[in-house]
C-alpha cells in the first residue's frame, strides 16, 4: 500500500487529486493539508463525500508516507517540497516550481529568485510519453501544467522526426475556467465568463511559454535523423501562445498550425501519429476524418489528438488535441506518474 500525503487539498486540483486516488487499490491517504481549513474535514470546505480531516503543514506527517503530492501555487509550493523531499519522501509537484531547468528563466517569468536553484537538475518533467524511465527513478517530479501538455503532445512526432519548417509554431488554446485556480476573481465570475469567450496573457506573456519552449526545444534538439551540427544549427523553436477562458468548468483544447518541410510534406502525419502513440495508455489518436473535442477527454485522464492536412496547401497541417485540465492536465497525470515511480500498472486507478 502507498501511503500518499496532500498539501493544498481543497483547490480543484487537489479535491480532483482525491477523487481519483479514492479509486486506487493501491493507496491510502494520510494526510490532507490545507493552512485556511485546517482543523476542520474536507466535505465541510466544498460538496464532496470525503470526510478527510484537514491539518496544517506543520501537522503533516511526512514521517507516515511513501510520496507527497503538493497541489499547491507556485512559490508556496517549493517550500512545502522541500520539507518532504529532506524527509526523504518522493514528490510530485503540481506548480511551476521544479518545471523550469534555469533558475534564471525562473526568476524573469515569475518575479522572484527560485528559492531552492539546487532541485531544478533534480526534477524531473512529469511527462510520461517522453520521460517515462525518468519518473521511474524519481525523488522529485515536476507534474506539467495544462496547456504544455495539451501542445507538447500534439507536437513530438513532428518535432522527433525533424519536420518543421518554421521555427515559429502557432497553438491557439482554449481552456475552462477551472484552470484558473479556485480562488475567486473579477475575471473569472460567473458573469464575466458566461456567454463569452476572453483571450489573455496573449502576445508571448503567459507563464507556460517558458515551459511550452524548453520542452518542445528538447524534443527539437534530440531528432535522432540529424547529426549534431545540423541540431546546433537550428533556430530554437518559438510558440505564439494564445490561451482563452471558456465558459465551461472543465476541459482543453488546444489547435496548433505548422509549416512543414518539402520532405515532411510528403508524409501521411495521421499513420505517423498513430505510431508514435501506439501503446501509450493514455494518448488517443483519432481516425482520418474525425476532429478532436473537449467532450471526448472531458473527466477522463486522455490526451486525444485529430491531425488534419490543409486542402491545397501541402506544407500546412494543424492538430487537435483535447485534455480535461483537471486530469491530464494536473490531478490524473501526477497519479499517472506515481503509479510509474512505484512501478505500478500505469493505468492503476485512472480508467
């Protein structure tokens, strides 16, 4: 039995966290942490079943558990993983914290110096498709945030074999109001969000560019068919990242355009895609014709992608990939990543 610790247990992720580990026949919850609620039960802070008593950080019993999930806000979070990672406990950390490898990177997007440098070269990105032996030997896991996931999966074939043309990619994405933390705000009431569709932090501001370009730059650079000067020689990869608030609770998509090579022009990219992504328990390629949406991922722990040629314009070819931000996006995929750090079937818990 894993026994699992929570810090942050009543914001979506968390409270989404618990849902699916309730389901798990390999785990049990010790504890759930939460400074605001502490001393009270988690049904008593939002509708839920869970009668899971909520204790104050220093009240968590790391001493009692095998892995620490930190559902907390970047910068908050760091601490909290720290303190469990010198008790010698694994960690998943579901904010920007660990995500980043360059402390400096780190410190420009979010306005402070990272607190604890040294742990950047220790994590490691959450993202089973790629790092999948990675997490396996894990102490520290940086779980990916939700828009990189959506754009990263929609874009490693292409990237793996070397096909882009543009070193520019355009992924227009678009996801529901969950994503936004619990914590209320003017732009995220009910009002302001319903019947409407608002972009923001457009014009290469958001917080996940970062992320989104270290990852898919690694993927770049490691196409196994170049020699490594043609890799050096490359442009690094740049995304135009335009997210949007839907008036929907929960859900992602992500369309993503590109320009391919004259070589890679002439590839069928769906036989390509389904390849790639043969055996992989949670990436669903769907057949020729038929366009991904948020309802075929919605509560589900899948990535499930659509990838359409331009009519007329051989070099062209956009991509649909749809996630659950709450699942593939965060809470599912920090089990999906527990289960491959404890050497446990993948799917343990998830389906």
């Amino acid at each position: 039995m894993i026994k699992v610790g929570i810090f942050g247990a009543t914001g979506y992720t968390g409270a989404e966290l618990i849902r699916w580990l309730a389901r798990h026949r390999r785990v049990r919850i010790v504890f759930a942490h939460s400074e605001s609620h502490a001393g009270v039960k988690l049904s008593d802070v939002m509708p839920c079943l869970f009668d899971l008593p909520l204790v104050q950080a220093d009240d968590a019993l790391l001493d009692e558990v095998d892995i620490v999930f930190s559902c907390l806000p970047h910068g908050a979070s760091a601490e909290l993983c720290k303190r469990a990672l010198e008790a010698g406990k694994r960690v998943v950390d579901f904010s920007a914290d660990f995500r980043l490898r360059d402390a400096a990177t780190y410190a420009e997007w979010y306005k402070h110096a990272h607190p604890y440098p040294e742990l950047l070269a220790e994590a490691v990105y959450g993202l089973p498709e790629v790092y999948r032996r990675d997490i396996a030997d894990a102490q520290l896991v940086a779980n990916p945030g939700c828009y990189p996931t959506s754009i990263i999966l929609a874009l490693l074939p292409l990237l793996e074999l070397g096909a882009l043309a543009d070193p520019v990619i355009i992924a227009d994405s678009k996801s529901g109001v969950s994503g936004a933390g619990r914590k209320p705000s003017q732009a995220t009431h009910f009002v302001e969000v319903n019947e409407s569709l608002a972009p923001y932090n457009i014009g290469h501001a958001h917080r996940h560019v970062p992320e989104i370009e270290q990852e898919l730059n690694a993927a770049w650079r490691n196409d196994a068919d170049r020699s490594e000067s043609d890799r050096d020689a490359r442009a690094a990869l740049r995304v135009i990242f335009s997210p949007h608030l839907l008036p929907i609770s929960r859900g992602m998509l992500s369309m993503i355009y590109v320009r391919l090579t004259p070589q890679a022009a002439r590839q069928d990219w769906h036989a390509i895609f389904v390849r790639r992504y043969e055996g992989e328990p949670f990436v669903r390629v769907l057949p020729k014709g038929q366009v991904a949406t948020i309802a075929h991922a919605a509560h589900t722990n899948y990535a499930v992608l659509s990838v359409h040629p331009v009519a007329d314009m051989p070099d062209r070819l956009q991509i649909v990939s749809c996630i659950d931000n709450l699942v593939k996006g965060a809470s599912g995929q920090a089990v999906q990543n527990m289960n491959v750090m404890f050497g446990l079937d993948e799917c343990e818990g998830l389906r």
